[in-house]
C-alpha cells in the first residue's frame, strides 16, 4: 500500500503562534493554490482520501474527492491552554518540562505525544484496513510524522519518540509518499 500524506495549507494564523489541535481555517487562495500544485503532481483519481475533520485539512479534502473520510484521530496534537498563544510566551520551565518527558507530558493539559500517536495508530490501522493500493490522506505535520514513524513498523512508544524527534521541515501544501508493508507487523 501507498500512502500519500499532504499536510495542510497555510491557516490563517500569525507566524510563531501554537495552534495544534485548534480549528483554523485557510484562504480560498491557499486551498486553490495547493490544489492546483496537488494536481500537477498527479495524485491518483481513485484512491480513498481521508482528512483530519479540522478546516485546514477537510477545505482541501474536499476539493479532492465528494466524499472524503474525515477521521479524527488524524487530527493535530492539542495543546490545551498554550493554543492561540505566541511559542515565546509559553514559560520556559512548561517546554522543558515537556522536553523531559516526550511522551507523557500534556502541554498546556492537552494531549500528551504517546496519546496522539495511539489515535494516529488507530487511524492507520483503518486506512490498511480498507484494502485500497494507495490512499491520500490529509493532515498536519505531526501527524506526518507520526505516520512516517509507525510505517516503519517501530514500537508504539519508539515511534512516538522519533517522531517527536524529528526535524518539522515540513511545508503547508508538501507531499510524502510511503510505501507500506502489506501487512502491519
């Protein structure tokens, strides 16, 4: 199975903001300029979309099919109380907090990393399920690199981890393929 995961236009938010799990919308111009960009790259006609139910995501996912499957377990990371406020007003001593326990740490009270990647799991485990050669599925960064992590077949918690790890490095509109393995270990 392919999967070809696109994260989201650009909301409209303020550079440097924590938006996470908040439901943001996208300029018509943006959407039409990632569709556009999507469509020269030739995404596959037929293939199952699914979408994170946020409007930056489901604005697209329903540009590429009538019907796309919105999940939310493929939405973004909550982040509680730090949404909607500037990274650099967020106390140093909450992000080394949440720099020391990866996993388990709730930033803001939101979602913890190992949280997110159990719903993101569940939610791949659908998209195999439904026995598709190749599915488009659009989301948020984090949830790429959650997906990247676990279609390499490590621990959940290991998983969690790189993805955590991982350098952002992903743009609005930016396309990844995956090859997954038939069956999930």
């Amino acid at each position: 199975m392919e999967l070809i995961l696109v994260r989201h236009p650009r909301p409209l938010v303020a550079d440097g903001i924590c938006y996470g799990g908040s439901d943001l919308d996208v300029a018509p111009d943006e959407v039409a300029r990632v569709h556009a960009s999507l469509h020269a790259a030739g995404l596959p006609a037929n293939a199952p979309v699914y979408s994170s139910p946020l409007l930056r995501c489901m604005r697209l996912a329903r540009m590429l099919a009538a019907a796309p499957i919105l999940d939310p377990d493929l939405a973004e990371m909550r982040f509680g109380a730090w949404e909607h406020r500037s990274w650099n007003d967020i106390p140093r001593a909450e992000v080394d907090a949440w720099a020391a326990d990866l996993l388990r740490y709730r930033p803001g009270g939101g979602e913890a990393v190992l949280d997110v990647a159990r719903r993101v799991a569940h939610a791949l485990g659908r998209i195999r399920a439904n026995g598709a050669e190749q599915a488009i599925v659009i989301c948020h960064a984090g949830t790429i690199r959650l997906l990247a992590s676990l279609a390499r077949q490590l621990p959940l918690e290991e998983a969690a981890l790189a993805a955590a790890a991982a350098p952002h490095g992903i743009g609005y509109g930016a396309v990844l393929r995956l090859a997954l393995d038939a069956k999930p270990a």
